[in-house]
C-alpha cells in the first residue's frame, strides 16, 4: 500500500510541477491544484497507514497510538482541502479579471512573437 501512495504522490507531483511550467493562466492554476492534492495525500500519509484501527477512543483501550488512528494528519488534511478549493476559487477570479484587462491568458501578459524570416 505504501507504494501505491509512493506512486500516486509522485505522479500528482510530477504533473503539478509541468503544469505550473507552462505558459498558460490556467494550466498554473491547476498545477497548483495538483501540488495541493499531492500535499495533501503526503500529509496524510505521514499519520502512519493503519488497517482496522479505531479513530475513536473505545472502552477498554488504552489512548495510545499503537492502537488508535492519529487524527492530527486528517484534520491537517482537512484545513488544506478547504483552503486549497478558497485558494483555487480566488486564482480563477483573478486569472477571468486579468484576461479581461489584458486580453490574454499567458503568464507574463504577453503572447510569444513567432519569429518571421
């Protein structure tokens, strides 16, 4: 299993960091998107991956980790997910207002000048 979540965050990674490479408005927003996705599931991965394990406190346990889940990761989890989709939403409104004020969706504002011989 902990391969599997290797993988994942590495590829939501990897394809993060491109989109946040390319030239486009919107391609950065959802790179940073992804960034926050892979963040997240790193974030919660770092709780330790547990089978069958009570999230709650039972009678006849003892409060220890050894034998409860770890709810700081999932209410840090938790917090990003919310401020990732506020931050998304404010990205989106700026990126419609500045295309509107400039016409274009390129990062820099300017679209790249193809070379005439």
């Amino acid at each position: 299993m902990e391969i599997v979540l290797a993988i994942a965050i590495g590829v939501l990674t990897g394809s993060a960091v491109y989109l946040m490479l390319r030239p486009r408005t919107f391609q950065v927003i959802m790179g940073l998107t992804l960034m926050s996705y892979a963040v997240n599931l790193f974030i919660f991965t770092m709780g330790r991956l547990k089978v069958d394990s009570e999230p709650v406190l039972v009678a006849g346990f003892t409060a220890t980790l050894a034998n409860t889940a770890d709810p700081t990761p999932q209410a840090l989890a938790l917090t990003a997910i919310v401020i990732g989709f506020a931050m998304t939403a404010l990205f989106l409104v700026v990126m419609l207002a500045s295309r509107g004020l400039t016409d274009t969706d390129h990062v820099d504002g300017e679209e790249r000048q193809e070379q005439q011989e």
